[in-house]
C-alpha cells in the first residue's frame, strides 16, 4: 500500500474534519501518500482528487462541517458510474480508500470493493448514531450537546408562558437523537420511530401528570416516528386537550453544524488513524467502530443491513422520570 484517497459522503456530521485530519496525518505518519477526494463519490468519478499535505489539514480539528465537502451523489449507485470512479482511482495510482459517511456511503463502498476487488475501509460519521457495530458515530454527541442547548432555551420560554412544547429532532429513520435529548433535557415525553404507544403514554402522562405537577413540558419527536411529526401530533393534542397552550420547534440543520465536541474529536482522530492502519494491515469491506471502548472491525454487510436498536435501559427512563 503506498498511496490511499479519503472523502466525505451523505450528510455532513460534526467531527467529520478531525476524522479527515487524522486519515490524512496517518497516512503520512506511516508514509502513506494521500488524496482527499472533493464532494464524495460524485468527486471520485469527476476526478476532483487532489494531493493531501499534513498542512491541508492544519486548523481544522475544530471546525464543523467537512473541508472535502459531500454530497449525495445520484450516479454512483449505477455500475457505469462506479466504472468511471475505479477509472479514476487507478488513473492515481491509488491502492485504498477511506470513506467517512453512514449507512449510504457503506453501501456505495461495499459495491466499489466487491465489483472492483478494491480495499475500503468506512468510518461511521452521521449525527443518527444508526450505524449497527459501533456504540457511538462520530458527530451524534455533538449534535445531541446542540439539542440539548435549544431545549434548554425553549423551556424558559415555555415555562413562562406554562405551555407545552413538541420539539423535532432530526435522526432519519432512528430515535438515538430524540431519546438521548429527552433524558439529557429532562423532557417529559419522546416519540421514537422504534418504540411503540408513545402517543398513549403522551396522553396518559397529560391526563395524569401534566395538570398535577407541570407548569411546562417538553415533548421531543423524532422525525422518523410512525405517529406523524411535531406539527400532526402537537394538532391532535390541541384538538384533545383545548385547555393546553401548545407550540411546536422544528430545530432543523442546526444540528448539523457547529464545532465538534471534544468526544466527537477523539473518537474521530481514533477511528481515522485505526482506518489507516486496517488498509496497510490488507483489511477490506469493514466500518471501523467503538463498542464498549474497543476498536472494532465491523463487516460492511453488518453495518449496513443489520439494525441497532435503542438501548433497552434508556427507553423507560423519560416515563420514570416525568413524574
Ligand atoms: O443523516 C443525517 C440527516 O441529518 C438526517 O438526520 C436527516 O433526516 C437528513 O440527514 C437530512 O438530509 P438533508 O440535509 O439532505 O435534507
């Protein structure tokens, strides 16, 4: 292995920078020459490769968003456009690639290195913390530190005003962001798309908890929940319990942004380096993830097809605890 390419692909994720950093400062540590491929696979088969220095990467462990840009790109699931991106990896004598990205980006990688016999090593980037293997992806603590700041300010508003809020947080077809940011901000109920009777308990808990106890409540839904999203379940409410006043928060790609904490930071440099080292070792087809504070090797086939569920230890702790 003598020369390795890295890129970023699907939606971006804070930390998605210090995983660059650490496969591009890696790479030279071990005297690897290094691309960073711009705008993921739709870059790869345009040829917008360019040679990486440990300088490209200076000042950027801080930053939010991906230096390298991404997209979600329409013409790498075709064989033809998969053609074209090998054409290019071999035109630059590349022996390895590194893509950064979630369950999309994995399927893309597992295609490329079946089709082609070409080594690819994936790191779970994406604020969903869906990808099945490891206990954390790089960008959920971030984004779970963002929505616990915006629920925090929406319940001093709300609890001047003694109303009930629903909040919608991102999270794709997962509840990891919604469940976390409940107990985190101390929410009074969670929607999530893998738990079933969330509306009964919401109501249960407005029948009998609500008006006994509250003078404001926080509802977090996921954006994937089977009952519909902040804005249907917030006009139901109101059509059953005229008496609440009640506001919905749609947070948005705010969650998206910002500086990466510190866990997502080290996490990623971890994972970066451990990406490196798996392509020189001849590793190929495996996610690099954490689980109980291990490095693990995790089968792209697991990563992509099997499901992470929520951790059955969390799912009851917001109902015990809006008492
Ligand atoms: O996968 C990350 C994510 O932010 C999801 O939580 C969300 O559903 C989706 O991406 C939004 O994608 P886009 O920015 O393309 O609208």
């Amino acid at each position: 292995m003598k020369k390795i390419a890295v890129l970023t692909s699907g939606g971006d994720a804070p930390g998605m920078n210090a995983a660059i950093r650490a496969v591009v400062r890696g790479a030279i540590s071990y005297k690897l020459q290094v691309m960073g491929v711009f705008r993921g696979y739709q870059g790869l088969i345009d040829d917008d490769l360019h040679d990486m220095t440990s300088k490209s990467v200076s000042n950027i462990i801080h930053q939010g968003g991906t230096i390298l840009k991404t997209a979600r790109c329409k013409e790498f699931p075709t064989k033809e456009g998969r053609k074209k991106a090998f054409y290019n990896l071999r035109k630059h004598d590349i022996d390895g690639l590194v893509v950064i990205g979630g369950n999309g980006t994995f399927t893309g990688a597992k295609l490329l290195g079946e089709e082609f016999n070409f080594p690819v090593i994936g790191i779970p980037g994406t604020i969903d913390n869906d990808l099945y293997g490891t206990d954390f992806t790089i960008g959920f603590d971030t984004a779970l530190n963002t929505v616990v700041d915006a629920v925090d300010k929406i319940r001093d508003t709300a609890t001047a005003h003694n109303r009930l809020f629903f909040v919608e947080v991102m999270g794709r077809h997962a509840g990891f962001l919604a469940l976390h940011s409940a107990i985190a901000s101390g929410s009074e109920a969670v929607f999530t798309p893998e738990v079933d009777g969330d509306m009964e308990r919401l109501y249960d808990f407005l029948r009998n908890k609500f008006k006994k106890a509250k003078s404001s409540s926080i509802v977090i839904v996921a954006e994937g929940t089977k009952e519909g999203n902040a804005i249907t379940i917030s006009q139901k409410v109101t059509e059953d319990f005229p008496e609440y006043d009640t506001r919905v928060s749609i947070l948005g790609h705010i969650q998206r942004g910002g500086s990466p904490s510190p866990f997502d930071r080290v996490l990623a440099s971890e994972l970066g380096v451990a990406a490196v080292r798996a392509l020189i070792a001849g590793k190929k087809a495996v996610m690099m993830g954490l689980e109980s504070n291990k490095l693990v090797e995790v089968p792209f086939d697991d990563a992509i097809f099997k499901k992470k569920d929520l951790d059955p230890r969390m799912v009851g702790l917001v109902g015990v605890l809006s008492i």
